[in-house]
C-alpha cells in the first residue's frame, strides 16, 4: 500500500507542471483563430500597377 501511495503523490506533484506545459504550447494554437476573427481592422493598400518590369529583370539576371 506504501508503494501505490508514493506512486499517487509523484503523479499528483507533476500534474500542475504537466497542465502548466500544455497551457504554454496550447496558448499560441488557441490565439491564432482570435486574432483572425477580427477581420473588419484590417487596412488593405490599394493594388499596384503591373509594369512588367520583374520580367525584364528576371531575363537581365539570367544573362549576366
């Protein structure tokens, strides 16, 4: 019975520490789909032009 005691105690000591590592992982999965509800402050910059110039870029890179 002494031993089923002792066994009990250790799995009662490392149960705090074991909930207080899976609140630590848990807390950025749990955030990301709060941050993401809000949805309405977000500012989007008006769409550029495509001036075509990364194309020519991209073929002036190759050459040299």
């Amino acid at each position: 019975m002494n031993r089923i005691a002792a066994n009990t105690l250790k799995t009662l000591r490392l149960l705090p520490r074991a909930a207080l590592i899976l609140i630590v992982l848990a807390a950025p999965v749990l955030a990301v789909p709060m941050m993401r509800a809000d949805a309405g402050s977000t500012i989007e910059a008006p769409a550029l032009r495509k001036s075509g110039v990364g194309f020519v870029l991209l073929v002036s890179l190759q050459r040299g």
